[in-house]
C-alpha cells in the first residue's frame, strides 16, 4: 500500500541463516527533492513576515535587504550541506554528518531534538498559517476564531500526513505545487 516497495533479496550471513534485504526504490527526483528543499528553507515565513519587515522598517530598500541578506546566509547554508553530502556518502543526512564527526550519543540527541522539537513547531507554524490563509475568504471583515483555526490546522496536517504515509509520489508532487 505504500509508497516504499522494496526488492528482496538473500544474503547469506555467517551463521548460515537466511536473510531477506530489503532495498527501498527511489521515488524522489532531482527537481522534487530541490522543491521539497526550497519549500523547507523558504517555509510559510515568505507569505507572512514581508508586511510585518516593511512596516517596522519603513522603507522598501531596506527591508529588501532584510530578504536578500538571511537567503544568502541560507544558500551557505545549504552549500555547507552539499559539501557534507559530498564527503559524507552515507545515509541518512545530518545524524550521519553529526554521528560521523562526534559520535553516537551527540548525533542521538540532536536528532531527537530536531525530530521533537523543531519539526514540531516547524509543521505546526505551516499548519497554522495554511488554516489561516484557508478562512481569510471565510471571515474577511472580523478575526478568524483560533479553535477554528485549531481544527483547519489539525485536519490539514493529517491530510498532510496520510499522503506521505501512502504514496512519497504523491507527497512530491503536492510539494511542488
């Protein structure tokens, strides 16, 4: 049912025991993963934060400034990334980098933390401005009720949610819509 078939294969390990290994099949592209890596770096903060910049910085140039000056520290970012993706040709990402450079229990806990903690508030910062910008139409003369927000966000997020857990295809391509 999902979107992660694999192929088996037999190994033979010295104990003589038969084992089945399994390979997961690519289903991400090159232009679905650089979509899926803007989306995440750009974020829901594009369509929120340019009226807040321009009003407290009350002038176009340099709130210009304040946009171009983070995304270039960004691509650094992602440039520092594709070094280490160079190098480090394991699975895995940056518990890999980090398991690599200092060890088992520092890439444990940064990975927990960034799994509980930041992708946590990261998925519900998106979810939240999706349902938002879902009830503008609805409500456009009053504030938007946040337990109807609430409840947008919470169902967008498990539709979210169930499309990547049944097909990564069709995850990919919402993620470049």
């Amino acid at each position: 049912m999902g979107g992660g078939s694999g192929e088996s294969g037999s190994l033979s390990p010295a104990g003589g025991d038969k084992r089945v290994a399994v390979q997961m099949t690519k289903e991400i592209g090159v232009i679905q993963a650089v979509s899926i890596i803007f989306g995440v770096i750009v974020g829901s903060g594009i369509f929120v934060s340019p009226v807040g910049v321009l009003r407290y910085s009350n002038s176009v140039g340099l709130s210009l400034i304040m946009w171009i000056v983070p995304g270039l520290f960004s691509m650094l970012g992602a440039l520092v990334y594709a070094e280490l993706g160079v190098r480090i040709q394991k699975s895995g990402g940056e518990y890999a980098y980090i398991l690599e450079a200092f060890g088992g229990l520092p890439a444990f806990i940064v990975m927990w933390i960034t799994f509980v903690v930041i992708g946590g508030v990261s998925c519900a910062a998106n979810s939240i401005v999706f349902a938002e910008y879902m009830l503008q139409p609805v409500y456009p003369d009053c504030a938007i009720p946040g337990p109807v927000v609430g409840m947008i966000a919470l169902c967008g997020l498990m539709l979210i949610c169930a499309i990547n857990c049944y097909k990564v295809r069709w995850a990919t391509r919402l993620a470049m819509i």
